[in-house]
C-alpha cells in the first residue's frame, strides 16, 4: 500500500517533473534594454529567461513556426507555445509600462554548431554567418520562470 500512495501523490502534482533543457543558438548580443534615457535598478526589470528569448528570435525573426521552433529547441509544441506567450507577455509590460527588460537566466544548453536538425546551417544566424558557434555548455539559473 506505501507504493500505491506514492503513485497516487505523484499523479496528484505533488512531486513535478523535471523541466527538460531547452536548445538555444547562442546568447543574445544585447541583453539589456530600457527606455531612452532611463536610469533603472535590476529590480525595476521584467526579466525573460534565455529560452524565451529563443523562441521570440526564431518565430517572429527568423519566420519558424512552433512546430519547426519546438524541433529547434528540443521540446514539445505546446512548451514552445507556453515559451513564447511567456516572452510576448514579458515584452508587452516592458513596452507599455516604459519597464526595462533584461534577458537572463533558464535552463538552456547552447548550440554548438553541429545539431542535426539545423545542421547549423540550418537556423538561419549560422547560415548568414552573423554568429561564430560557441563550444556546446548547458546553463541554468534558478530564477528562471517557466
């Protein structure tokens, strides 16, 4: 019966799963922004986590779909889909409430130029040759918001 508890509280969301790492390109050049002429504290900033940046960066830049994104990164569709509608949030509150966005943070593992599925060549920074690949590390920061 002590098993059959364990599955039962684990079916009940007591024990979540773990978040799985998600594949990003390279790290943003930039990764802070405010409005012109703003003197701001870290603590006044939205912060949005290097994935969602990631999915911003390959569905509205480079014209991926959540599909073809969620392949990218190494998620499911639906991950992506809460990814991106995180970041679109995080983007609108800077935009409208004049706040100061950093990108920090997640739990991410950069590409390191030889991924099957971009062949990178195949996301489309490594492809105009804008970035030089970086050696393959994993990050993560514990005040990523998922």
């Amino acid at each position: 019966m002590g098993g059959r508890s364990h599955v039962f509280s684990i079916r009940r969301g007591t024990m979540p799963r773990p978040k799985k790492w998600r594949k990003v390109c390279c790290m943003p050049v930039n990764t802070e922004f405010a409005p012109a002429g703003m003197h701001f504290r870290s603590g006044d900033a939205v912060v949005m986590a290097v994935d969602e940046y990631e999915a911003i960066r390959l569905i509205d830049y480079e014209d991926f779909t959540q599909e073809e994104c969620a392949g990218y990164m190494d998620v499911a569709r639906t991950t992506v889909q809460q990814i991106y509608n995180n970041a679109r949030k995080k983007l609108s509150v800077s935009l409208v409430e004049g706040k100061p966005l950093l990108i920090s943070g997640g739990k991410y593992l950069l590409c390191d130029g030889k991924e099957p599925y971009c062949g990178c060549g195949g996301c489309g920074r490594h492809r105009r040759g804008r970035i030089k690949t970086q050696e393959n590390r994993i990050h993560e920061n514990s005040d990523s918001h998922e």
